[in-house]
C-alpha cells in the first residue's frame, strides 16, 4: 500500500532562520520595498504584470534592496524564464505557469523584520506579502536563467532562504499529466542552488522539493528554511533543477518552485564604517547613464557574460553607449553591478 507524507517545517530549522535574520548586518529579501515601485504591479489574481514584458529573448532585471533578480520573456512574450514576483495564494494546479505556491502566500515579518512564526513554530504567512515564483530554462542559455546578484558591489555572505513548491510542478509528481509521471520509488525533483564566488569557482546546496523514498510521497507544502551558509562570500546566485521524470528532451516535470526571504550578509561589513565604504564606492546614476568611481583610475566594464566591453582611464564613466542589460565594472580594488 502506498502512503503519502507531506513534509513539515521543522521547528529546529525554523528557528534557525529567525535566529540568522535577527543577527547584525543581515539584508532580508523583501519585495515590498523594490527599488522602483513602478516595476512591481499585480494584477487581481496576484501576477506580476511584467511577467511577459521586455525585450524578446533579452534578459531583463528587477530589483528590492540589494537584490538584482533576472527575468526574461521570449517567442513575442508567450513564454518566460527567470522570476516573477508573485502574491497569489493558489495551491491548486493551474495552467497559468505565472502564480501560485504550495504555501498558500508570502511570509509575513515583524515590526523588526524577522520572520514570523505561531505558537505551533510555523511560517506565518501573509496573503499580501509578495513572493518570488523561479522558472529554470532547461534548455541551457549563455546566462543562467534564475540569477540573484547584489547592487552594491560587494560579496555578501549567504546565510539562508526559504524555498516552497509551484503546485503545477507539486501536481506533476503527484498525479502526473498527459506529459509528466506520476512518482514511485526512488524518484526526485531537486532544486540546486549555486553560489558563485569572486574567482568564479561554485559552491551549491540541494534541496529535494519532492521525494519518493521508502513507499512513501515526500514533498514540500509549507515554506522551508534552507541554510546556505556552506556557500560562503559569493557575488551571485543561481538556481538549476532536475527530475528523475525526464525524456529525450530532458525533464518532464514542470522546472518551476517558489523562493522568499534570502538572507545575506555583507562580508567585511562590520569592520568598515559606512563613511569609509561610501567614500570607496564606485557609483551608478542610472538617470545619466555614468559610471563614477572613487578617484581617477583605469576601470574595465565587463557585460554579463563576462565579455570586456569598455576599457577607460578617469573619474567619470559615460555608459549611454552600452546596450540594455547588466555589467560589471571593475578597478584595481573595487567592483560595481549595475543595470542600463
């Protein structure tokens, strides 16, 4: 006889997370505070309303606090890859590949900016709290598809994020479809989460979003704390996932999952006062389009796929020429990620 066992947050790890978030110079993932409002609109069903915005094929950013997030829309905006924000409280499978999560909604945080929890020791969740929804390109493109960086410049630490189900991939496993197989045994949909350093080498942490092991039907409904800090200092982030339930063309099961709250530390933070960080900072005004770096030195700026575009030697660093996308520019001692 088959069974099937949702798993539950366990309270250990739940305090885990509150304990690393409440901790001196953590930054929380929060999406009710983007960098520009104008950029996160939802719709009365919860879906970002850019979701099929943007340059064709072209990979677009959308940005909250420190957090850059990557999000394309391709074939004339029919289909998407990357994240969308999302505050939808679907948990039933839907054909929209746009909204919902197993979780039933964002999680909601204190005055404090701590993640909430009831006298049961679980997530609290808040239905207006918006969420990301991540869709991993299996196909392989020349940047990975569900990208984080960080628009300040600097390596951050990873301390920790919470990760649910889409319930289209969730249903997948379950029940199956006309393209997907129901699990058995020894079957499994991971989701890897890759942290890249400042000399390009790659730390990863795997999270099975479902499980069947030992007749039994595992899988993630509710949000749950992933430690990441064996990731170390990177300066990006990336997701991939894979699924037993694959074909000639790779994965059968729906490559979609949900993440909230990403906590990060800066590295280095506590032993430079905000004075002297600013006064080393290599700044971005997106409204001019220039670059301007701390003193007079040689700088290259490098697009996102690691290619030298601009080699210059100054102060001030006109970009109006460069396409739309993402860069980094670079000098001797300092570092900057910028959007045009």
């Amino acid at each position: 006889m088959k069974h099937f066992n949702y798993l539950l947050l366990a309270a250990s790890l739940l305090i885990a997370g509150n304990n690393a978030e409440a901790a001196e110079g953590i930054t929380t993932l929060d999406l009710t505070k983007p960098l520009n409002p104008e950029q996160l609109n939802f719709d009365e069903d919860g879906a970002w309303d850019g979701v099929y915005k943007g340059e064709d094929g072209v990979q677009e950013y959308f940005e909250a606090q420190i957090f850059i997030m990557s999000h394309m829309a391709s074939y004339g905006g029919t289909v998407w890859d990357g994240f969308a924000p999302c505050k939808s409280t679907v948990m039933t499978d839907n054909a929209s590949y746009v909204v919902g999560c197993m979780a039933g909604g964002g999680i909601a945080l204190d005055d404090s900016g701590d993640v909430t929890t009831d006298d049961n020791g679980n997530v609290g969740i808040d239905a207006t709290v918006p969420y990301l929804v991540g869709y991993y390109n299996t196909m392989g493109t020349d940047l990975p598809s569900c990208q984080i960086f960080f628009n300040d410049g600097l390596q951050h630490e990873v301390v920790g994020v919470y990760v649910t189900n889409f319930p289209t991939a969730f249903y997948n496993c379950l029940y199956g479809n006309g393209y997907t197989s129901p699990f058995v045994n020894g079957d499994k949909f991971t989701l890897t989460i890759h942290g890249v350093a400042a000399d390009q080498t790659e730390k990863t942490v795997e999270v099975d979003l479902v499980k069947y092991d030992g007749d039994m039907f595992q899988a993630i409904r509710s949000w749950k704390y992933v430690d990441l800090s064996s990731l170390g200092a990177v300066e990006s982030i990336y997701f991939t996932m894979s699924s037993t339930d694959a074909g000639e063309w790779g994965m059968n099961t729906t490559a979609m999952f949900c993440l909230d709250k990403l906590m990060v530390k800066t590295e280095g933070m506590a032993s430079m006062s905000n004075a002297e960080m600013s006064a080393e900072a290599i700044t971005y005004d997106r409204a001019t389009a220039t670059v301007t770096l701390p003193q007079s030195t040689f700088a290259i700026i490098y697009n996102a796929a690691g290619q030298k575009v601009m080699a210059t030697e100054g102060q001030q660093i006109s970009v109006a020429g460069l396409e739309k996308g993402i860069y980094f520019v670079k000098t001797a001692t300092r570092s900057l990620r910028f959007i045009k």
